[in-house]
C-alpha cells in the first residue's frame, strides 16, 4: 500500500509583489506546488475569505475600490486531496480605489453618463 501525503502544498503569491501600491483592479497570482492534487485554494483579504478558485492557475481578480482602508492584507490557503493544507506568506499592500469614478464602490460619479 502506498503511504498517505502527509506534507502540506507549498503556496507562493507570485503576483503582485509584497507592499506594492494598487490602484485598480489586480490579478492575484498564486503558485502551489504538492505531490497530490490540489482541492481548492482560498483567498483571504484581511482576514476574510473573499474567493475560493478549483482550477490551476490559481487566480482572484481583485477589485480594491472596495476597501475603504489604506493598506490590505492577502493570505492564501492550498488544500490538496489528503486534508494538508499549505499558507503563503502574509503580503501587504498599499490601495487606492479612487479609480471608481462611476460609483461602483463608492467613488465620484460626476464623470459618469
């Protein structure tokens, strides 16, 4: 019989880059490397699960004009298919969400139709 996976997925945000500023809506890229197949993959934003994607590549399109904080966290969690579960470094950026300019999260909607 073949011995269970007992280690956890490794998980790497590939993208964007840890403190960098954002200004519109970004893609958020992660890298998860196991030996077993990958169940799902959660996205947390400031300690909220705001996504869970199914399907390599693994990806949360992030639209920070809804945050009404200055700075933002993103933590991710891998589950492979033997209950391991593998975190990524906890990255923090800098947002700007005034590029809403039609209200949608709140912005001024002055220059909309």
């Amino acid at each position: 019989p073949v011995a269970p996976d007992t280690t956890a997925p490794i998980v790497t945000i590939t993208f964007p880059l840890d403190n960098a500023t954002l200004s519109a809506q970004t893609t958020i890229s992660v890298n998860v490397v196991d030996d077993s197949d990958i169940d799902s993959v959660w996205f947390i934003v400031n300690g909220v699960s705001e996504f869970i994607d199914t399907i390599a590549p693994y990806e949360y399109s992030w639209d920070v004009c809804a945050l009404t904080e200055e700075t933002a966290t993103i933590l991710v969690n891998a589950f492979d298919s033997f209950g391991n579960t593998g975190v990524s470094e906890l990255l923090t950026y800098s947002v700007d969400g005034s590029y809403d300019d039609c209200n949608v999260c709140g912005g001024d909607n002055s220059t909309c139709p």
